[in-house]
C-alpha cells in the first residue's frame, strides 16, 4: 500500500521501466499515462475519502490466428494489447465491493448475497457477483473493497473491453486478499465463469485468457472443459511492427443479419454431423472431400467451404505459433494473409448476403493490401460481417496506412497498438 502523493511521484518519472513496458518508449504518452493514473487516484481520495492505495492494470486482447475457430473445438492465437483498464482500488474492511467508473454512475456489490440474479444480467455488478462467488466457492478469501475504474478499451472495438474487465475485478480480489496466489489462467477461468452463469452470456475462454495471461498465446480448445493455454515466446515490439486495429463500422442488428452471423458454427458443425461427430475438431479434411459429393447435396456447398476454412485455420494457428518460436516473422505474416484470404473467400464472413451494398470489411481489406502488400499484413478481426480489421504494420508505411484508412473511415479509428507482455497485474511501482 503506498501513498498517492508518493505514487504520483514514482510513476511521473519518465524512465519508470514498468510503464515503458506496458505504454512503450514514447514520451507523451508515457506523460499521458503518468496523468491518467494521478488523476484516478485523485478521483478515488475524493471519492472514498483514502490516500491508501493500489494501481492495478488490465489490457485488452486481440485475436491473432485461427478465424471463428474456437466454436468447433479448434486453436486460437491471441495477444494482449496496450489499451487496458486501470484501478485504484483498496479494502474498505466492510462486507461492500464500491465501485466507481470514469463516466458511469457508481454500484454496489453486497458479498453476504453472492446469489445468481437474472434481474441483473449483462450489469458490471453481476460480473463482480459472479467473480467473488466462484473465487469464494473454489477456496479464495474475498472482501469488501473500494475501486475507481478508468478505460481504454473501447466498447465494440473487438479488443474485448468486458473480459479485460473481469480479470482486472480478478486481480484485485487477488491481491488484496490472496496475496497474488491465483494464476493468470485461473483469473481468466473464473471470469469466462462469471460471464456465463451470472451476466447471462455463453462467451468461450479465448478474450479472458488473453487479458488475464498477457504476450501471446495460444489455446486449444479440443476439450473446452479443459482448454490447453500455452505462452508463446516472442517478442513482439522488437519487430519494428505496429499493430493497427481499426473500427470501420457496419454491421447490422437485425434478425436477418444475426442468423447470417449465427450460420458460421451452425453450418461447420453440420458438416461434421454428415461424418458422425459433432464439431470439426473430430474430423479430417480428408474425411470431408472423401464424402464431399454426398455431404454437400445435405449441407449446401457454403457450409463446405466454410469447413475448409476451419481445417485451415486450425492448422495455421499451429504453423503461425511455429514461425513465431523460430522467429520467422516473414512467415508469420505471410500466414496472416492467407488466413484473412480464408475468411474471405472460404468462412466468408466479410459481408453478408442480406446487406450486400455495405461492405465496409472488403473495402478496408482492399485499402490495406494497396498499402501494405508485400510488406505487412491484414485480415478480418474477430466476428467479422463489420466491426473491425487488423492489420500489420511496419513503422515506414505506418502515417500512409493510417491516412488512407482514416480518409474513408474517419479520424482516430485506427488504433496504433502493440503486444504487450504483461496481463492483468498489480502495479509494483
């Protein structure tokens, strides 16, 4: 616990190695940084009356390989991103969790009712409900504590500002209570855990792994139940490489567009019914073009293609996790088109069928190959059918890559990212 007059100190130093690791090198944004933290921790002694605190940090993640993937059992790579939600935060020595977002009113959480209640679905309590009752339920002391919370994961983006924000709640409860015994992974487990029985989403592990673990990783999801995560040993920044996330908008919320979205799983896993298993993950690539002539005369040839994209995909993902160990960038980023090649022409989630005028995805995909082709990379970034892109991006072509980007999609939608080691931490400062 340290003091937020000595804490403003610490982090205003320019060369604090803690969040060059986090922020980078640069400067202004490491001043940026530096005020955003005094800031919060100013809003928190206004707040709850203390000067008593500790600096917790959550990034945000990106998907990296392995398109739509996760549903039929297969692998995924993922990073974590320098966006990240902070916390102040500090027991109350009460029975009540207080917290208090920049820009959102705040709300209470009761621990002696740690009950599920679908009145409160899809609320931030529900999510901190559920985390406490499972790390109370799993042997994990929990407490009353006071937080304020300031993001910068941006809702929507595809950078997973919900999951960043479970295993943040995660963190805190664990430091404060556990004296940071918990894993990454068992952070990342209790949070998926949260969001599925107590704010009422069926969400898979992969954004909650990537927050709480940190760097890249990968997973394989061939037992759900009991999903192998591996770190990958890479050092990202050291390519000379930004990676570009950029919101391009569209997408549609209509019943048509969501059963187009909705298509994607169903249609891989009727292929593997045709062969006797449930998900894609049981069978073959061979397997599906022996029995192609009559699997395609029950599944429709759309349901065909997108198999072989996951067959693909699923592959890749061990493939691009080679080249990364061996440090083979090239590789690794020539691996990274062809899997957006994939999910355009074979999982084909770039647009869809109902909203054909609107293309949003294959307009930015072709902006970024007349860019960075031949030097980077770009695919679709997480759902697809709108939303947002990745792209790779060496630093000579970056200010190109932005303009021409931002031209067509507006200011401040490209966001210039890297992949940083640390997931949800206490700050040690």
């Amino acid at each position: 616990m340290t003091k937020v007059n000595a804490l403003i100190e610490k982090i205003n130093d320019g060369n604090n190695p803690l969040f060059q690791e986090l922020y980078g090198k640069d400067a202004a944004t490491l001043n940026e940084q530096a005020t955003r933290y005094a800031d919060l921790m100013s809003e928190f002694e206004k707040t709850f009356g203390s000067d008593d605190v500790n600096l917790f940090s959550s990034p945000g993640r990106t998907e990296i390989g392995g398109n739509h993937t996760d549903h039929n059992h297969g692998r995924v790579l993922a990073g974590a991103v320098n966006l990240d939600n902070i916390a102040v935060a500090a027991k109350n020595n009460s029975n009540i969790i207080r917290i208090k977002s920049v820009g959102y009113p705040e709300f209470q959480v009761d621990l002696s009712d740690l009950s599920i209640d679908e009145k409160q679905f899809y609320t931030s309590a529900s999510l901190v409900r559920g985390i406490c009752a499972r790390m109370k339920e799993v042997g994990y002391e929990i407490g009353g504590f006071d937080a304020c919370v300031e993001g910068r994961v941006p809702k929507g983006s595809g950078l997973s500002s919900s999951a960043s924000f479970e295993v943040l709640v995660g963190a805190i409860v664990n430091h404060l209570f556990n004296n940071g015994k918990m894993g990454g992974v068992e952070n990342a487990i209790i949070g998926q855990w949260a969001e599925n029985n107590y704010f009422g989403k069926p969400c898979g592990l992969m954004d909650q792994t990537a927050c709480s673990v940190g760097g890249l990783i990968t997973i394989d999801f061939a037992d759900p139940a009991k999903p192998i995560v591996k770190e990958v040993d890479f050092d990202f920044v050291s390519t000379g490489f930004s990676l570009v996330i950029t919101d391009i908008g569209g997408g549609h919320d209509d019943p048509a567009s969501q059963a187009e979205y909705a298509s994607l799983p169903t249609e891989m896993k009727s292929v593997a019914a045709e062969l006797g298993a449930s998900v894609l993950r049981e069978v073959s690539l061979e397997q599906i073009i022996e029995k192609l002539p009559e699997i395609r005369k029950k599944t429709g040839d759309r349901a065909i293609l997108r198999a072989f994209h996951f067959q693909g995909d699923n592959q890749r993902v061990v493939d691009q996790v080679a080249a990364l160990e061996n440090k083979d960038f090239a590789a690794f980023l020539k691996m990274v088109v062809e899997s957006g090649y994939s999910s355009y022409m074979y999982n084909q989630n770039i647009f869809d069928v109902v909203h054909k005028d609107e293309q949003v995805v294959s307009v930015a995909l072709a902006l970024s190959e007349m860019v960075l082709k031949g030097s980077g990379a770009w695919r679709v970034h997480g759902g697809g059918f709108g939303g947002t892109i990745q792209a790779f991006v060496p630093q000579e072509k970056l200010d190109e890559y932005v303009k021409t980007l931002e031209h067509v999609y507006g200011e401040g939608k490209c966001h210039k990212l890297f992949i940083r080691a640390k997931g949800a931490i206490k700050l040690e400062i």
